[in-house]
C-alpha cells in the first residue's frame, strides 16, 4: 500500500519524471510539524501548573495538589469524545477548531482574579487536552509513509518536550501572568498553519470523497500529478472496504475491480465516483432518517468492534504502557518539582533545575528521532524503562542515605538528569504506537480511550504525590515508583512488538493474528 523506495516514477504525457526523495518528503514533514505545534500548545499546557505552584506561595497543600492535577481529570472527558468527533469533522477541522478553547484557557490565565478562574482555566484546558489526542494520534500516521512515520511521530516528542523547556523557561524569566499571555500566541500560529495542510486521504476517503483524497495526496506526495498516486489511492480505497467487509456482520457484495468504491464512501453525495480505469456507480436510500439511522447503528459498530481482537490486544498494550510510564516517577513529581528539587539540595535553584529538565527532555526525543528507525521501538523503550527504573531506585536510596544533609548535590542532579532523558524516549513510545497499531476503522475511538487511560494514570500519579511523600516520605515515593517501572520492564518484554518500518496493514495483521511481541511480522 505504501511506497518504500528512494524515489517516486511519475507518469506524465506518457513519459517518466522522478521527483527527488527531498520533494516527496517535504509535504508530510510539513503536515506533521501542523500537528505537532498543536502537540506543542498542549505541552505548554501541561507544564504551566509547575509555575503557578512554585509562584503562589498562599497555595496549601490541597489547593496545590488540585490545581497541579485538575485539569488530567479532566481530560478523559475530552478523549472519549476525541474519538467520535474526530470521525465526524475529520483530523484537520477538528484540530483548526481546537485552537479557540486553548485561547480562551491561555487568557483567563492570565487574567486570572483568583483561584476559583485559575482552576476554571485548567478545566477548560484539560478538557481541550482530551479532545487532541485522536486527531493527533491519528494524522501522523496516515499521511506518512512507513519510513518517515517513525521520525515524524518521534518528531513530535521533540515539540512535547519542548513545551515543558519552554514553559519552564518563561517561569523563570518572567511572572506566572506574563508566560500566560506568551503562550497565548501559540494556537493562534498553530490556526493560521494548520488552515494550510491537507486533510487526512483515508478520511476523505472513508467519506466517500475521492477527488479531495486524490488532491490531498497529490499534495502529500510531493505535490505531484493524480496520475502519481493513482495506484495509492486505489490501495486506500481497497484497503478501507475490505476492512469494512471484515468488520461487517453483513458485508455487502463486492466487484472485482482496481477500485473499490462502497456505498459508504458517496453516501453524502449520492454521486457516482470516477477515473481513469474504472466507472463505479452506488446508490444510497435517502432519507435524513436512514442517514441518522445509519450514523447511529455505525457509531455502535465501532463500539463494539474496541471489543474485537484487532483492537482490544493493542489496547491492552497501550494502556498498561501509559501506567507504567506515569508512574515512573517524572510525571508524579512535574508540578512540584521545584518544591522536590529544593528538597534533594540540588546546586542549583528549583527553578532553573525544572529548565535543565526540561532541556534533557529535548535532548532525549531529539536521540530518539535520530535513532529510533535504526534500534527500533521495542528496544529503546526497553532500555529506558530500565534507566528510569534505576534512576528511581538511586534517588530513593539518596533520599534515604542523606536524609536532609547537604552530600554531593550534583549526585541527584545527575540522576534527574538521567531520568529526564529516559523518560522523554519511553514516554513517546505509547503515543507512536497510537498512530500505528490500531484499525483505521477504530483509530478514532481507541486513540481516544487510550488518552483517557492515559489522563486518569497522569491524575492518580499527580493527585496522590504530596500523600505518599508525607506517608512514605520522599525516599519511600521513590523506591515505589522504581518498582512499577521494574514491572514495566517484564511488561514490555513480553507484550511489545516491534513495529518500525511495517505498513499498518503489516501491523494490523500481527494483532488480528495474536502472534508473540518477538515473532517477525
């Protein structure tokens, strides 16, 4: 279905033109960098209760803890929802329009009177953050080739950490209201380039809107012809029925033809669908009851079908992945960890130890991107999980040793320094694997359960940080958090398959199967 060599041969007036591999990869990288400053307005999100908690000293411990974590609660509500809508206004509109709800969060930020608006805000904010998930999960995946997926979806991690050095940053230049309304600048960039980029071809197509899917990957593929992407197109269209005809309880009756055009794909338009090879009429019942029906008893299917092999064994792969990096020890500490810092009597401020976190972050998405095609992903994420695991495990035993004495402070920098770097490379990988393993007819809905699981991992580990530092003390977190990643290690070992370089067909096909996490696909 997808194209692996160096060079595309276009059929132009009866004679060959190949474009360079620079001109066929530009479009997807650009497409993707899109995505990514929406990714990159998220991040920035997530990064800025590490600000207000350090910056408002009349916070409590409650008031901390619910302003630090508030907003991951909130955002299941907006991944279960990602799902549907995304299926329904497609991957580009919905992330134009997500824009708006970030602005709003970024200004009653910054204009905040009290607590009450700020906790508002990070509703708001949660929510939206919920609502990413599918579309971004989604997008990369499928305007990507295999070869380039890998460093575009790593890419992406290179924009996540980012958010945190450049919030972290800002916290400690400025005040909590100015990096507030800096950031606010972010999503109205991310609207203006994402109006830009093409939508997602197999969405297009799934609506039946062939010509937009053969624009979209003229425009992907380098700009190039229709008579380019023919066969890709052709591939697309075979690829999303036959998924349907497997998915279906009452498959309908298909021709043999190059290109397979279903009565789902022109059932908005009720026209007939055309090229060069190929003239396939289809006709729908009218109706806006039947279209309602339809829409209904569809959603349901697609319910169901979280159920089925081909979707629920990756899915019992993500979730637990999302547990175990969420509970690693990074995450739990992100909007105290000033207040940890000071606590580890690091050589440097709180403050400016949160930016060299965060610098080791891009540092360690950016070796990831680099690297990832060539080690693959089950082995860095094997190999980081055991640093984090080690990491943890260390600090506790600091904490233990040391108590409150001041010995060898650069000892828990380094080690933080370590554990940010590990935990860059791991915590990306279940956001790759969203874009890759599951069914395109399901990617939607279980991208969007994914996140949730994610954002309910993301909130316990928040929520319960400050009472495990004052039931277990500091050491006692970190050696509890040292163990989840030790299981994590087993996990992955057993249940992670690699799938660098494989088509998503390739993928789908290994879960549909249930092979081992080692077996070749």
């Amino acid at each position: 279905m997808e194209n692996h060599t160096p060079n595309v041969t276009i059929a132009e007036s009866g004679q060959g033109k190949t474009i360079s591999r620079f001109r066929e990869m530009l479009p997807q990288v650009l497409a993707s960098i899109a995505c990514n400053f929406v990714l990159l307005d998220l991040n920035l999100s997530l990064a800025y209760p590490t600000i207000l908690i350090a910056q408002l000293a009349w916070l409590d411990a409650a008031q901390a803890s619910w302003l630090g974590s508030i907003a991951y609660i909130c955002q299941p509500v907006g991944s279960l929802c990602s799902g549907v809508l995304v299926e329904w206004l497609g991957r580009k509109r919905f992330m134009l329009l997500l824009n708006l709800p970030f602005l709003l969060g970024w200004v009653l930020m910054a204009t905040a009177p009290s607590y009450a608006v700020l906790c508002l805000a990070c509703v708001i904010v949660g929510i939206t953050i919920g609502l990413t998930e599918a579309p971004i999960n989604s997008y990369i995946g499928e305007v990507c080739r295999p070869g380039l997926r890998g460093n575009m979806t790593a890419c992406a991690g290179v924009f996540y950490q980012c958010g945190f050095f450049i919030e972290y940053l800002l916290g400690s230049l400025t005040d909590w209201r100015t990096a507030a309304g800096i950031s606010a600048s972010i999503p109205i960039f991310t609207a203006i380039y994402m109006a830009m980029v093409p939508e997602a071809p197999i969405w297009l197509v799934s609506k039946g809107r062939i010509q937009d899917a053969e624009k979209a990957l003229c425009w992907l593929r380098g700009w190039v012809e229709p008579s380019a992407v023919k066969e890709e197109l052709s591939d697309l269209v075979r690829y999303h029925e036959e998924t349907k005809l497997l998915l279906s309880s009452s498959p309908p009756k298909i021709q043999g033809q190059t290109a397979y055009v279903n009565s789902a794909f022109v059932a908005e338009t009720g026209a007939e669908t055309k090229d060069s090879q190929t003239v396939v009429t289809v006709t729908e019942p009218t109706g806006g009851g039947r279209e309602c029906c339809g829409r209904r008893i569809e959603t349901l299917d697609r319910i169901r079908d979280l159920l089925r092999p081909p979707t629920l064994r990756p899915l019992l792969l993500v979730i637990p992945f999302f547990f175990f990096v969420h509970f690693s020890g990074l995450t739990s500490i992100r909007p105290f960890m000033v207040h940890v810092f000071e606590k580890f009597h690091m050589p440097i401020s709180g403050e400016w130890a949160t930016v060299v976190s965060g610098g080791c972050g891009i540092v360690g998405t950016v070796f990831m991107m680099c690297s990832v095609q060539r080690l693959g992903k089950r082995p860095l994420s094997l190999a980081c999980t055991a640093g984090s695991a080690l990491s943890a495990l260390l600090l506790a035993t600091y904490a233990l040793v040391t108590g409150d004495a001041v010995t060898a402070p650069w000892v828990p920098l380094l080690l933080f320094v370590v554990l940010s770097f590990c935990n860059s490379i791991v915590g990306q990988m279940p956001w790759m694997l969203l874009s890759e393993v599951f069914p395109f007819r399901t990617r939607g809905l279980s991208g969007g359960v994914s996140a949730a699981g994610c954002y309910v991992f993301l909130f316990l580990s928040s929520k319960t940080f400050l009472d495990m530092e004052r039931d277990l003390q500091l050491y006692g977190a970190f050696f509890f958090y040292g163990t989840i990643s030790c299981i994590g290690v087993v996990f992955l070992y057993f249940r992670l398959l690699e799938t660098e370089g494989k088509s998503l067909e390739e993928i789908e096909r290994h879960f549909t199967e249930g092979r081992s996490a080692w077996r070749r696909m």
